[in-house]
C-alpha cells in the first residue's frame, strides 16, 4: 500500500494554500464587520482565481475546467476550507450535471461558467419541500411546445449573484417527473422575494426566489424530463465531497490557532498546555482531524479509482458526515482552549464555530446521511463501510 501523494498533488494544495493566505484570508475581516464585499473586491478575486488557475477545478478542460481530479479538488478544497466567512465559495465550480447538456447548453452556460463569465445557483428547496424532494410542489406545466414554470425555491446559496439557476421542478405538477430547467435569471416572472440573514456571515447571499409563470423553452431542460432527480443526486456527491474537505480545513485551522495560543497563554504560572485538560483537548482534535483527513483522501482516491457509482454515493454521505460533525467537535474544543478570545468574531475560530454548523445541514442533513448509509448497510451489508475498496 502506497499512500503518499504525488508532487503533481502536492503542488496543487500549495497553489491553492498561497491563494486563500494572498486573496482570501485578507477579506475575512472586511465580510465579516460589513456583511459583504464590495463589487470591485469581488471582481479582483474572480480574476485571481483565474489567474491562479484555480476556475472550475471540477470541470473537464475541454469545457473550460481544470480538469482536476477528485483528489487534487480534495486537496484545494480543503486549503480554502480554511477561510472564514465560506470565502471558498469565490472560486466557482459550475454545478456537475452541466457537463452532460447540449453542446448548446455546454457553449451557453458551462464554458462561460467555467471561465468565470456566468455563475449558476442549485434550487431545490422550497417551505414545503426540504429533505424530502418529491414533496416540491415548484410545476412547470407544458403548453404547446413550452414550460411554464412557478413556485418558490429558498435558501438558494449565491442567488443574488448568479446569473442563472438550475431549478429542480415537476413537470404538470407529477411527482414522477422531477426535472432540471436552467432559468435566466433575468427572465420575466423570475423574482427575487428576500434575501434573510443567517447565523454564519457568508460572501454570497441564500435568497429566496419566486417564479411566477416563467416561459421557458424545451432546450432550457437539462438531461430529461424526469431525470432531475438523478442529476440533483450527482450534484449532492459532488457537493457532499467539498463540504468534507471544506470542514476538514475548517477543523485544521482552528486546531492551529489552539494549539499556538496553548503555548503562548500563560495562567497560574505555566503555559495552558501543561495543563492536561487542554492537553487532553488538543490530543482529541489531533486524532479527530488524522481519522477524517484518512477517510475523506481515500474516498477521494477511490472516485479517481472508477470505483462503483453506487458506492460512491454512500462513501460521499459518509465522509461528508463524519467530516462535518467531527468540525463541529474541533472547532468547539478549539473555542474553548481560546476562552474569552474564541468568543471574539475577530477570531477566525468564532468564525468557524459559526461557519461550519450548516455543513451538518444543507446537501442533505446529518439525519438524511444517516439514512442513505443506514439504508446502504440493510441493502448490502456492512462491507461498504468495514471493508476496503
Ligand atoms: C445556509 C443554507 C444554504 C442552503 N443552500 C441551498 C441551496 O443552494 N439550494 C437548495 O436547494 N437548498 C439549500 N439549502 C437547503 C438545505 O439543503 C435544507 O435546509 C436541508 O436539506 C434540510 O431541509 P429543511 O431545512 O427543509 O429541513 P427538514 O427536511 O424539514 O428537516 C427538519 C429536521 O427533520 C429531520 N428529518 C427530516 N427527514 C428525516 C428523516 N427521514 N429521518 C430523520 N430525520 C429527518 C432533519 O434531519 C432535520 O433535523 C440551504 C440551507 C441553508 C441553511
């Protein structure tokens, strides 16, 4: 078993390491004490990413992508999972299913996304409709040769900045019909209704979007009438895996933070370290990050390996679970060995403890992982889980 990475890998984090130290952690305070970054920030760090080559890591090259493979956008993602503020989020990965559209639709709204020109929002969320999509009641009902598509998606992440989104609705209202429209925002009838506020301070807004009779034609379905539900799914893997490596960087930087500030804080005569609570805490974290960062490379390996689509689909929930509840634990602890300092918002740690509390939420919370692999294990039987590749 060989187990070390590449140069070629390794030189990929690095890249991505420098970027979110040069362009990223600079913005952190600016977002965070006024809620947003102005246009003209946002414009210059969209054309650094290009510039760095870090667009569209998860893209083929032929359509404008990096063409990275599943490790390399691990080891990226995970670099800038350390931002604060989801400052990871300024580097765009157009969402998968667009790969498989019409060479119109891969001209029109792929390439243009994968060079930073178009950016799309997923909207599948509704007040009705959240870990249970075939409860979305969003319709687009065909009349002669068209879709009229209206309902309300919310939480729709970058909405306010995309210029297009990829809405999952029912054809005539039928359940057995989920399908993907790709919608111009700027269609008539597109609307936006509010954009709330939410616990963590994030560089994009999650509006809240109302359709109302939206005319659409048939070359803006993406796949088939009907598929969207396998397309929302491909795009869940994906977006499970980034979440994974996100908070594995999230947890790593809040233990750094920790474990320096262990040795600098002196009470009661001696470096808090030697004390073996805070030893204790910081032994716990180490580990926790060391089972995660294991899990979430090998399973990356793995998808680079063509394991089986189906085992792919229950590793991602895996690791995005595990990796997401063991940041929580980290970066709790790390808070703590802070005191009254880790409860500052000028401490990326407060920022993180805020920042990573919805990764065991959106793309599918905890619970819903628990039920695919729950599932996975009644179907199959342990071995995707306790058993190696
Ligand atoms: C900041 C943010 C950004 C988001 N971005 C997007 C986006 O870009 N696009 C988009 O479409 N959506 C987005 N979402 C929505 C997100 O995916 C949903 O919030 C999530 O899927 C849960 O749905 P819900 O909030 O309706 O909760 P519900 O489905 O109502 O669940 C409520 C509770 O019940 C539990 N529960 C539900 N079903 C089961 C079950 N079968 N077994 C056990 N427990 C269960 C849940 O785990 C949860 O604890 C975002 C959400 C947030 C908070």
């Amino acid at each position: 078993m060989d187990l070390r990475i590449s140069d070629h890998d390794l030189a990929w984090k690095q890249r991505a390491k420098e970027f979110a130290e040069a362009h990223l952690f600079p913005q952190e305070l600016e977002l965070e004490f006024n809620g947003h970054l102005a246009p003209d920030v946002l414009a210059r760090l969209r054309s650094a990413v290009t510039e760095c080559g870090l667009n569209a890591i998860n893209h083929r090259r032929e359509h404008g992508g990096q063409g990275l493979t599943q490790l390399q956008q691990t080891l990226v993602n995970e670099e800038v999972g350390k931002a604060t503020g989801a400052l990871w989020a300024i580097l765009w990965h157009p969402p998968l299913p667009l790969k498989d559209g019409t060479p119109e639709q891969i001209r029109d709204y792929l390439a243009p996304s994968c060079r930073g020109q178009r950016r799309a929002a997923f909207a599948i969320t509704e007040p009705g409709a959240g870990s249970d999509p075939r409860l979305v009641a969003a319709r687009a009902d065909r009349r002669g040769g068209k879709f009229y598509l209206s309902g309300e998606k919310w939480f729709v992440t970058t909405g306010d900045y995309a210029d297009y989104l990829l809405v999952h609705a029912h054809v005539d209202g039928d359940a057995d019909r989920p399908t993907l429209f790709i919608v111009d925002k700027a269609l008539p009838g597109v609307q936006i209704k509010r954009t709330p506020k939410f616990m963590h301070t994030y560089v994009f807004g999650h509006p809240e979007f109302i359709f109302e009779n939206v005319e659409l034609e048939e070359r803006q379905i993406l796949g088939s009438i009907g598929g969207g539900l396998e397309l929302t799914k491909e795009w869940f893997v994906e977006a499970r895996l980034q979440i994974a490596a996100n908070c594995l960087g999230a947890a790593i930087r809040a233990a750094e933070t920790a474990n320096a500030w262990a040795t600098e804080r002196v009470q009661f005569g001696r470096a808090i370290r030697d004390f073996q609570a805070i030893e204790f805490m910081l032994a716990d974290m180490a580990v926790e990050i060391m089972a995660a960062k294991s899990l979430v490379y090998r399973v990356a390996w793995e998808i680079d390996q063509g394991i089986d689509r189906k085992l792919v689909h229950a590793r991602a929930s895996a690791v995005k679970l595990y990796s997401s509840e063991m940041a929580g634990r980290v970066i709790d602890k790390a808070l703590q060995i802070l005191g009254g300092r880790g409860y500052m918002r000028e401490n990326p740690v407060e920022r993180l403890y805020r920042d990573i509390r919805v990764d065991r939420i959106w793309e599918g919370t905890s619970e819903i992982q628990r039920a695919i692999i729950g599932g996975q294990i009644k179907k199959r039987g342990l071995g995707p889980f306790t058993g190696w590749v």
